[in-house]
C-alpha cells in the first residue's frame, strides 16, 4: 500500500493552495482528486470568481489583503495573470455602502463612496438604488487556472496527484489513517487534510473522527447555484475596458455580477441571485438542471438595473455554493484530520491563505482564527 505523510483530499481552490504549501515546505503529499482538479462538478471551476476588499467587518477585508500578498506570489512563481483587475461596485440598502466604506478607510484601502447619479454618469451600463461604494483594486479570479497553478507548484515541489481518486472512507490505523477509493485502492496517510466542498457533508459520517468534533460542526448547506451569461448592448471592447464587478443587495433580492471573461466567450457578463438555487443533501446530487422560476427572476432584474445588457441569456450554468449558517469557514483539525471548508459562496478570494492556515494547522507551525475554529466560534460582525 502506498503511504504518504499528508493525503490532502480535493484538488479544488482550497486543497490546491494547501497541497502547494506543504510540499513547498519539504513535505510527502499525495493530493487525491475524485475527477481531475478544477473540473465542472465542483466550485472552483472556470474563468470567473470575485476578488474583493468589501466586507462589513474589518476581521473579512485584512484576510483579503493577506490572501492578495498569496495571489502575488502565485502570479510570480507562475508567471500567469491570475486575477484581472476591474474595479468593484457595492450598493443596495442591505449591501450598507457606507459601512464598506468605513471599514475601507479602516484598512487603508482605496475607495469611494459616490451617490446614485455620481455613479450612474460613470458607469451608464448599471441602473443605481442607493450610495455605491467603488473599489478600484478588486477584480475577476481566474479558477481554473488559478487551480492549475496552485497544482503545477505541487507537484514541482514533489507533492503526487492522484486523479479519479474519489474518496469514500478515512478509517484510523495504526497511528494513521487509511484512505479508500470508491474502486477499491488505499492508500496509508500519516495525516489528512479534507478539502472536499460540497462533497464534505457526504464523507463526513465516513472520517474517523471523535464524535464531539462532528458534533461541533454547523450544519453545511450545498446549493446547486445557477448563473446566467447577457450579452453586452453595445459593441465596446470590454476587454480593454471591462465592466467593474457588482454585488447589490436590498431586500429580498441579492443579486451579483461580474466580466464573464474566457467562461462566456468575453461575450458578456456573468449574473447571478445569490443563494438562488436548490439545496442538494450533497454535491453529489447535482443535475445540472435551471429552475426556470430563477432564470426568469435574473432576466426581469437584468431588463429592470442592467440597461447595458440585453436581457436574454446566451448561456447558462449551475455551480455549487457550500455555505455554515453564518458563512463562515471551517478550519479545524482533530486528532490527525484537518477538515477545511472555505464557504464557496466568498472563499475563492481567499485560496492562497486558506492553504497557507490549513498547512499550518495541519503540521502544528501555526494557529488559524479563533472564528473558524468549531469550539471557538465568534457571533459574526
């Protein structure tokens, strides 16, 4: 039976990062994938993901500029564009613009707060509700490569990548644990890192781990989200001049949007409601199929606040959001096992130093925030 010291379990945003960080400190990696890394099932597929400073809590946006110090070395040692810088755009009354904006100046971070009008004459393409906070150094996060990058470091730094390797059980053996494969392999692991996603909730009853851990871990919620490609109303080159990023949220409707860049054939941008779709028991029940009630929400919210697009879809797709009550991550170990779970909902921004605090963790060089540690969980600010 092969052996290893750390069996880091999914290859998406947040294994890849950790799997990277290990290996490039002289660890014995395997990094088991069930499909192959950044593939379509899973939440860190794609050309188009977030990155941003705002967060209602300062906690939130110093995380970000640590991750951003991540992105900047993983774009060196890659030589890979990684994140496209673009420019934010915040507002709607539950979006609270101007408490962004505090917790901006807090930071030192560049921003303005600018009224409906000030914002509308800048960005003609967006129809505005409320105040709109703009941040000029957030922008759109290339996945997949991003993924490929993070794996590419692995595996130059001796770490093993097992694809189709989908993990079904992590028993307890002789001072380690025993990895199995749904066809039958194992493979013997001194230490084991879970970075699974919206496969997470399927595999925990399977993990070796002490009842009390499982008890202290929050109900994790999968959502098959579904997201909608507009083309753009005029013919500019987008690509030279790209739409900023958007997130608005007033009451009962949250809704988010970005360049859709290589995903949708830099035809358009990307739309989406926030926690729109269905909740699966698992990411293992996804089917890929669009609720038509959603479609036609995203369609009227486009007609009604997006005049620079035209409201019908030319492409559409489903992706998985792995959300905690409070939407904070999971970053915890017992005994051996690291269980990770970056919410994909926001935690692709955050990949570099997700892998960063799980590496630590996982060999004892450092600690992780109290907030995602299960017996030290904080109410959210």
């Amino acid at each position: 039976m092969e052996s290893t010291e750390y069996a880091v379990v999914g290859a998406g945003l947040s294994g890849a990062a950790t799997a990277w960080h290990l290996a490039s400190r002289g660890h014995d990696v395997a990094l088991l994938e069930r499909s192959t890394p950044a593939n379509d099932a899973g939440s860190s597929h794609g050309s188009a993901r977030i990155f941003r400073y705002a967060y209602p809590s300062e906690f939130y946006t110093g995380l970000v500029q640590e991750a951003k110090t991540g992105w900047d070395e993983l774009a060196r040692l890659s030589g890979k564009q990684l994140i496209t810088p673009t420019g934010a755009v915040d507002y709607g009354a539950i979006r609270q613009p101007e408490r962004l904006a505090a917790v901006l100046a807090a930071r030192a971070i560049d921003h303005e707060l600018l009224t409906p009008e000030e914002a509308h004459r800048r960005w003609p393409q967006i129809t505005f509700d409320t105040q709109v906070l703009w941040h000029p150094d957030a922008g759109v996060i290339d996945a997949h490569e991003s993924v490929a990058a993070m794996v590419d470091q692995a595996v130059t730094h001796g770490a093993g990548l097992h694809i189709n390797w989908a993990v079904t059980s992590i028993a307890a053996s002789n001072g380690g644990y025993v990895l199995t494969s749904e066809d039958g392999r194992t493979l013997r692991a001194a230490n084991v890192i879970v970075a699974a996603g919206g496969w997470l909730p399927q595999l925990l009853g399977s993990l070796a781990l002490p009842s009390s851990f499982l008890a202290g871990i929050p109900r994790i919620e999968v959502r098959q989200e579904q997201a909608y490609h507009f083309p753009y109303a005029d013919s500019a080159d987008h690509e030279v001049s790209p739409w900023p990023t958007f997130i608005h949220k007033r009451e009962g409707w949250q809704a988010y949007g970005l360049p859709g860049g290589r995903d949708a054939g830099f035809r358009g941008q990307k739309v989406a409601e926030y926690n729109g779709g269905k909740v699966l028991p698992s990411a293992a029940d996804q089917d890929g199929q669009i609720n038509p009630d959603n479609r036609r929400r995203v369609i009227e919210y486009v007609a009604q606040y997006l005049p620079g697009l035209v409201p019908e879809p030319y492409a559409e797709t489903t992706c998985l959001f792995t959300n905690t009550p409070t939407e904070d991550f999971i970053l915890d170990r017992a005994d051996g096992i690291t269980i990770l779970s970056p919410c994909s909902g926001h935690g692709a921004k955050f990949a570099p130093l997700i892998g960063r605090l799980a590496a630590d963790l996982a060999t004892g060089a450092g600690s992780v925030p109290d907030r995602f540690r299960l017996e030290k969980r904080l109410v959210p600010q």
